[in-house]
C-alpha cells in the first residue's frame, strides 16, 4: 500500500531562498511589512479553497468514482432482489424412425414460450458482494476527502508563495525609495563638495543592489500569481489581490491533541481502515463459496414438444439446491490468499499509522522552532531598523561614511526579508499541522 501524499504535500512548496525548506503550503506575514486596506475584494485563503475545491478535476474525478461505487452498490442490491424474464425458443431435434437422437430431447420439436420469476432464496455469497459493494462505497468517499485535502496543499502552497513574493516586492519597493532619496542627497551634497565621489559612488552601488532585489521579485511573483491563477481556475489579470496577512495569534495545539485528531480524521488512515474493511469482506465471499445455494423459480407459459395449442398455458414452479463438495483446493487456496490479504491490509494500517505520528511528531518541532524564530526575527528587525535610522542620521549630518549607511541598509532589508520567511515558516508549519491531522488548514484571518 503506498500512499504517497506527503511526498506531494513536500513537492508543493519547493522554491527559492526560504521555500526550498518549506514542506506543503506557505504562510505568509510581517509585522514590519506595509500594511494594505482590506478591500470587499481581498482574497482570502478560503475562498482560494472553495473555488479550487468546486472547480479543480482531482476532486470531480473522485466525485465520480464515488457516484460508480454508490450505482454498483444499488446493482449489487438488486441482485438479491426477484428478477423477472422471458424465455422463449423453438427447438427442432433430429429423428430416427420417429425417435429424437438425443436422450434429452422430447420429441422432434419442442417450443418453449415462459415469463419465468426467479428468487433467491439463499446465496450467501451475493450478500456478501452486496456488503463489498458497501465498502467500496466508503473507501471511495474517504478517498474523495483525501483529493480534496491534497487540492488544499497545493492551493495553500500556491497562495502562500504569492503572499511571500509579494510581501518580498513591498520591501525592495520601499528600500528601493530610500536609496533614491539617498543617492539625490549625496548628489547635491557631492556638488557642494561636503560630500566625496566615492560617497556619490557608494549610493549608486547601494541603488543598484536595491534595484537587482527588486528584479528578482517582480517575476518570481508574477509566475505566482499565474500558478495560484491556474489552481483556483482565474484568469491571471482576474485573481483579486491577497488580504493582508499576519502573523499566527496563539499557542500551539497539543502534539498529543494532534495526534488524537490525526486517528479519526486523517482521510489515509480512513482510507486504509476501510480497505482493510473490504479486505474482511471479501474474505467472508470466499468462504461462503463452501455453502449452497438456495433459490426459487416460478413459469407461466408454454413448454410442449407439440405445437402449442389454446388453453395449454400453465404454471411450473421448482426449488434448486447447489451445494460445493469437492474442488481440488480451489476454494481452501482463495481462503487462504483472502486471508493473507487481509493481514497485508491491516500491516499497511499500522505502518501510515506509524508515519502520520512521525510526521506530526517532526513537524510539531518544526513549528515550534518556527515561532521561536519569528519572536527573534522581530528583535532582530526593529534593532536593524534602529540603526538604519539612526545612521542614515549620522550620514546626513555628515557624521558617517556612504559605506557605513549601506551596510546599515542591507542590513535592515535582509532583516525585514528574514522576518517575512519567518512569520511565513510560522504559519506554514501550522498549516502543515493541520494537514498531517486531516483537517484543511485555517484561513489567513483566523487566529
């Protein structure tokens, strides 16, 4: 039994910087980034998830295997229901001497014309097909769960990546304004000769390196936006602009709370119980392939060997008993393989079970690395941008070098930068959370 949605959920997030150790769906969100009016427009995380959900083909086609188990589970049904049929035929029998040739013949014609009524009295294994058919139906349905909670990775991650670019662009953006305001005071300070041309140069190259950052993040956020377009069925130029997202609010679920959830709504590890369910199932046709069969039969008509006449229409009724008594082994070895499937089955169970645990118990560390970072990366940032200020002071005053005011600028931007992955790292593993437990993860604007 392979199951392999984690691997998907790992596949989803790959990217740069940040993204290449993120693992199903980003999160995203500053506490320094420029804040946005929310618009009755912003797009929200749910919505991403409701639209993907109603629109996107893994999820119908696992609609549709659904509705094919539910229309064989009704066909299955009404095999044990009556049935009614015509038979009807002329048989003509090669003679000697007046005498038909075959032993089972009754004469030289025979014409049969019966609306026949057929009733099973007794077929154990047609009950148990019924009860297959059943099962088949709830594996189906728990694996229409598990689409739609594969869909919501790749959505989350796709919203979340676009969130992450975005916010990343708002940073270069507003760097990229104050190196501008640098570079036309150091010009006018350069022309007044307070101020060195190596200075002038200095801000050039800080202008440039704000510049290449910017470049870098307008494309990485255009493709996605296109992709997140694609998951959500917008058009690109259509998809209405992300709300503004925050940081996680609250502590952390219970990793014990987590795994109680896991057990009882992780749709793999339903999956698996209700194939180990039809695993019983069919073991239950197998062995009653040892018991007979019961069944009734009930005929209005005509069955003569004459030419059929007026008022020879009648009733027959019968009562027949198949009962198995020797096969070779051919019902002892289906037993057996029944059996031994049924064990693999239920191994199979135990083993996802062992990796969903895993998985949360890994992750639950992850997360709470994760908000351990984004507190340090918020000192981090408010100290970098301390400095920033106070050296870009210094260096208007003429106090500080062009040098000492670039360092102090990249150092703020990388911290605001490093801020953003981490409130996204924060939320993603929370996400992530969610996800190993079965349930879709919480919208942006929900603690």
């Amino acid at each position: 039994m392979t199951h392999p949605q984690y691997k998907t959920w790992q596949d989803a997030a790959a990217g740069k910087g940040a993204w290449r150790c993120l693992s199903v769906c980003l999160l995203a969100g500053s506490l320094l980034l420029p804040s946005f009016p929310v618009s009755a427009a912003a797009f929200t995380l749910g919505d991403a998830l409701q639209r993907a959900l109603a629109n996107q083909a893994l999820v119908q086609q696992a609609e549709r295997v659904v509705a094919e188990k539910a229309a064989l589970h009704r066909a299955a049904h009404a095999d044990l229901l009556p049935s009614l049929s015509l038979a009807a035929g002329s048989i003509w029998t090669q003679t000697r001497n007046g005498q038909p040739l075959f032993v089972s013949a009754n004469g030289p014609r025979e014409v049969i014309g019966q609306i026949q009524l057929n009733i099973p009295l007794y077929a154990p294994q047609a009950y148990a097909l019924q009860a297959l058919a059943h099962d088949q139906v709830a594996v189906a349905n728990y694996q229409e769960r598990q689409a739609r909670l594969l869909v919501a990775a790749q959505v989350t991650a796709a919203y979340y990546r676009l969130a992450l670019w975005e916010n990343e662009s708002s940073v270069w953006r507003e760097a990229l304004g104050a190196a501008r305001e640098l570079l036309s005071a150091t010009q006018k300070s350069t022309q007044a000769g307070t101020r060195s041309r190596l200075d002038l140069t200095q801000a050039r190259l800080t202008l440039a390196g704000v510049q290449a950052g910017l470049d870098q993040a307008t494309p990485e956020a255009a493709a996605a936006r296109r992709v997140l377009a694609l998951q959500t069925d917008y058009p690109a130029s259509e998809l209405p602009a992300l709300v503004p997202i925050s940081p996680p609010a609250g502590g952390l679920p219970g990793e014990t709370v987590l795994t109680t959830r896991a057990t009882q709504a992780q749709p793999l590890l339903q999956v698996a119980e209700g194939e180990i369910q039809a695993a019983r199932t069919l073991l239950r046709y197998h062995q009653a392939a040892r018991l007979p069969v019961v069944a009734a039969l009930g005929a209005y008509g005509v069955d003569t060997a004459t030419a059929p006449r007026a008022g020879q229409l009648a009733w027959q009724g019968a009562v027949t008993l198949q009962m198995p008594i020797f096969g070779f082994g051919r019902n002892r070895n289906r037993i057996a393989a029944a059996q031994e499937h049924l064990a693999a089955m239920e191994a199979g169970k135990q083993a996802l079970l062992l990796q969903v645990r895993s998985r949360i118990a890994a992750d639950y560390g992850v997360a709470q690395a994760a908000d351990n970072a984004l507190r340090n990366d918020r000192t981090m940032a408010q100290e970098a941008q301390a400095v920033y200020e106070m050296t870009r002071k210094g260096y208007l005053a003429g106090a500080l070098s062009a040098l000492a005011l670039q360092q102090a600028e990249n150092n703020w931007v990388q911290a605001r930068l490093k801020l953003a992955g981490a409130a996204i790292r924060a939320r993603l593993a929370r996400a992530q959370l969610a996800l190993d437990s079965g349930v879709l993860p919480k919208s942006e604007e929900q603690p």
